[in-house]
C-alpha cells in the first residue's frame, strides 16, 4: 500500500472536523439550514487555515445524495467524488498558475451549463488576488449575474490585494489563524489514532513552530515520522527543525545576565557544532528576548507557552531590565540583517554579543574598517592546499609555561582588547618553533580569527600578556592547523564553511 501523507489523510471531511474556526463553520451550516447561502463567498485568512477544506466540505453539504445538509454522509457517490477529487461539479482553479483573462472566459463559458449531477456547481478559485485586472473584471460579470445553481468560493491569503467590487459582491468569511491549543489537540489526536509516541514538549514545539498553520504542523509530524519512526521526542524535533533548543537558549540568556563572555562563546561554539547555522540561532535568541519582553511587560498570555515554560522565562526575566532585554533584542536583529551580507555569520554574532556587553568592544569595532576584504581573503584561503606544518620542536618548558598560565593569558588580553580575546579564545597554544616564537594554532574555518589575532594591536597584546605571565619576551606566529584540532571541531568548522559559501 502506499504512503498516504498525514496531511492527505487527516484532512477534515466534516463541518465537525473543520479545527480553529467555530464562527464559520456555525454561519455555513446556518446558511445551509435556512436555505439562505449566498452565491459568492470570500475566504480570506492566513495559509494552512482550512479555507480549502471548508470549500469542498461546502461543496460536498450542497451536493450530497441526502442534502442539501450540514452534515454530509461523506459516503454517497457525489460525497466521494468530491473527496477524492473527481466530481465535474467542484471546480478548483488555482489563481495563481491561470491568472489571466481566458481562464475566466473559459470559466463563463462552462458555468452556462447546469450541473449533470448533484444540485450546484461550485468554483474555488484559489489565491484569487493573483488574478490580473482584466480576469478580475470578467469575473466581476459572471459574479454580477450567476446562474442559480453556481456558488463561488474565492479565498485569499491577501485581501488587501483583491478589488472592492469583488468584496462587495462576496459574503466575506474570515478564516484566523488557529489557536496553539487547537493544533496540540489535533497533533495529539493523530498521534494516538495512527499509534505514534510523542512528549508533551515535542507536541508543544510543533505546534508552536507552525505558528497558527495546521497544515504546516502536520507536515512536520510527518517528516518527523519519517525522520526517527513512530517515537518521537522533543530532542527529535530540534534536530530536525535545525532551531536552538530550550536549554541552549536559557543558557544563552543566563551568560548574557552574568557578563560571561566565555561563557557565551563557548555556547555560540556549542550551539554551532550541533548543525544549527548561526541565523538560525540568532532568529531563535531574538525569539527568546521577546518572549522575556512579554513577561517583562506583563503580557505573557499572547505567547502561548507552556506554565513551566513561562515560569522559568519568568525567572530569567528578573535577571534584566527592560532596557536591557530591548538592547539584547535590538543587537541581536541587527546581527540577524547583516548577516544576510556578511558571509561569516558566526563572527557577525560574537560581535553583536560581545558589542553589547562589553563597552570598549563598541570602540573598538569603529577600528575595524573594512571587514569584507578580509572575508573576500579568508574564503579564498579556505581553498588552498593545507599549509605545510610547522617544524616540530620537542615541548620545551616554555611551551609548558605558556599553557599552564594560558587562562592568566586570556585574562590579561581580555581587559585589553576583546576581539584579540576572542581570536585567542579560538587558539592553541602549540609549540615554540625553531626562531623561538610561540605558534598558536587554529582550526580549519577559523582564519577569521586567525587574521583578527594578527592584527598589529592584537598581537602585541597577546605578546606583552605572554612576557608578564612568564618572564620573557616572546613573539607569535599564527597559523591555520592542518589535522589535529580540526577532527575535534569539525562540525562547527564545516558549518562555518558552508555558511560563508551561502550567505
Ligand atoms: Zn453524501
């Protein structure tokens, strides 16, 4: 047998199983009851809301063998032909991939003859704002003067485009985007009929993803089925929406409180290496200041989160002030825009974060004149053959030296300057070479901060930080290491390539 999408198979055939829009479903089944339907209606609403559906469900009430009713069988022959797709009477016209004006001189032609069976002929006409002017005001005619047997459906996802006359020709229906309880009740519902598992926060993750689309939040659940079988877990559905998951996000904000840099490169590193690309993770930090804006400012119920969820924002949000969590917001879709041009997004992070909580960053970025030329170097770098290794000195108790007070180091280079601290950060300290410089080594994908650490000021910095933790003077020599690290931080490194290339 074949696969059958959820999608196609939970589609609501009934007003009943119609989700999320009681008061449409209430005037269409009052309509039929009284006899009193108009002959145009106007869907208008947000994608994935049921406007099709109800269609055919409409459709199917007018012409099923025991209606016109509100409750169609769903198992007579005109009930199935409509179902399946097949009946001559239900119209489906896609306006978006026939926009022009033969479509609707075709469709006044055919709308001339009754129905062979069942009582009404019924056109959905689809995306209908995509129609062009001249279409508009064919339709506009055959609206004007349907025949009796004809009801036409239009629906929209932008009403503002389609013209006042047709709205005003039209009974207009609007189909609101549905409720986050809604869609969890109806994922759960499939879940238990088709016996799959599925936790109470994978359900909610879902469902929130799908932001008021049903058919969305369906099609994940399938992918999710496909993607790890019939027990799905919250873990499950972060990895396959790629979305940075509660525990990251938390973590995020509480280094963010605490003005803990490492802290918040580490979890950019972390965050990284699990195959999230860095504007997804930036979409999903703004994400999360705003919903710790809403519990500032005391308007959590427009969230829809769960009470543990909201409880523990609500934590979290104490450790900021309002000002604070706008700067986060603000910082943060700054770096969310430019990184749309900067084809190293992870540093446009760093930086943003960096910038925000670190006042001499601020200075400091002014310096940094034109980072493009760098990149244009840095992506260009990437495609050369490795670079010969260094010659290999025995560790020599210098070296030892420098990696015992490396932290000190880092510390030191800090207060001076933060972007030589974060290019050290991604360094490693690995041997004093034949002229006696220490080299520090970075992994494949971090010429960035290779380049950023070489920077006159930087290294002089570095430098004078390496003479007063251990005594003498020391130069360095950075270079991009050619195996060893990179088996370590491959993920995050290769993400970074790929992120360069597509941005
Ligand atoms: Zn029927």
């Amino acid at each position: 047998m074949s696969y059958i999408s959820l999608y196609r198979k939970w589609r609501s055939q009934t007003f009943d199983e119609i989700v999320g829009q009681p008061a449409i479903v209430q005037t269409l089944k009052n309509a039929i009851a009284a006899n009193r339907l108009a002959h145009a209606y106007l869907f208008s609403g947000p994608r994935g809301t049921g406007k099709t559906s109800t269609a055919r469900i409409l459709a199917k009430a007018l012409n099923c063998e025991k209606g016109p009713t509100a409750t169609p069988c769903d198992k007579c022959q005109n009930c199935k032909k409509i179902r399946d797709g097949h009946s001559v009477n239900v119209i489906e016209i896609d306006a978006a991939s026939n926009r022009g004006i033969n479509e609707i001189r075709e469709l006044r032609e055919r709308i001339r003859y009754a129905p062979v069976e069942g009582r009404y002929k019924v056109y959905i006409i689809d995306e209908v704002h995509m129609l062009t002017s001249e279409a508009f005001n064919a339709l506009l005619k055959t609206l004007e003067e349907p025949p009796s047997y004809t009801i036409f459906v239009l629906a929209t996802t932008e009403l503002q485009k389609v013209p006042a006359t047709i709205i005003s020709r039209c009974q207009r229906l609007d189909f609101g985007r549905i409720k986050l309880a809604e869609i969890e009740n109806h994922l759960k519902q499939m879940a238990k009929a088709e016996g799959f598992e599925i936790d109470e926060k994978a359900v909610n993750l879902v469902a929130r993803n799908a932001e008021g689309c049903m058919r969305d939040a369906i099609s994940l659940l399938d992918q999710l089925v496909s993607f790890s079988g019939h027990k799905i877990s919250y873990d499950n559905v972060v990895i396959l929406l790629g979305t940075a998951d509660e525990e990251l996000l938390f973590a995020f904000g509480q280094a963010i409180a605490s003005n803990d840099i490492p802290k918040i490169l580490e979890l950019i590193r972390t965050g990284l290496a699990e195959g999230r690309s860095t504007p997804q993770v930036t979409r999903d930090l703004v994400a999360h200041f705003r919903n710790l804006l809403h519990l500032k400012v005391g308007s959590e119920e427009v969230l829809e989160l769960t009470k543990d969820y909201l409880e523990r924002l609500r934590r979290q949000a104490q450790s900021f002030s309002l000002l604070q969590i706008k700067n986060v917001i603000a910082a943060l879709s700054r770096a969310e825009l430019d990184m749309r041009w900067h084809p190293h997004a992870r540093i446009v992070l760093e930086i943003a974060l960096l910038e925000l909580l670190d006042g001499e960053a601020a200075v400091e970025i002014t310096k940094i004149e034109t980072p493009t030329v760098k990149v244009v170097q840095s992506v260009t770098e990437k495609k050369l053959p490795p670079m010969p290794k260094v010659e290999t000195a025995p560790e020599s108790d210098l070296l030892t030296k420098i990696k015992v007070s490396w932290d000190k180091i880092l510390e030191k280079v800090k207060k001076q300057t933060i972007f030589g601290y974060v290019s050290l950060h991604e360094g490693t300290p690995q041997e004093i070479n034949v002229q006696g410089k220490l080299v520090i080594t970075f992994a494949r994908g971090y010429s960035f901060h290779k380049e950023r650490l070489e920077e006159i000021k930087n290294k002089q910095v570095v430098e004078q930080a390496l003479q007063e933790a251990v005594g003498e003077k020391i130069l360095i020599d950075c270079v991009i290491s050619d195996g060893k690290k990179e088996a370590t931080v491959s993920a995050a490194a290769v993400a970074d390539f790929f992120e360069g290339k597509v941005l």
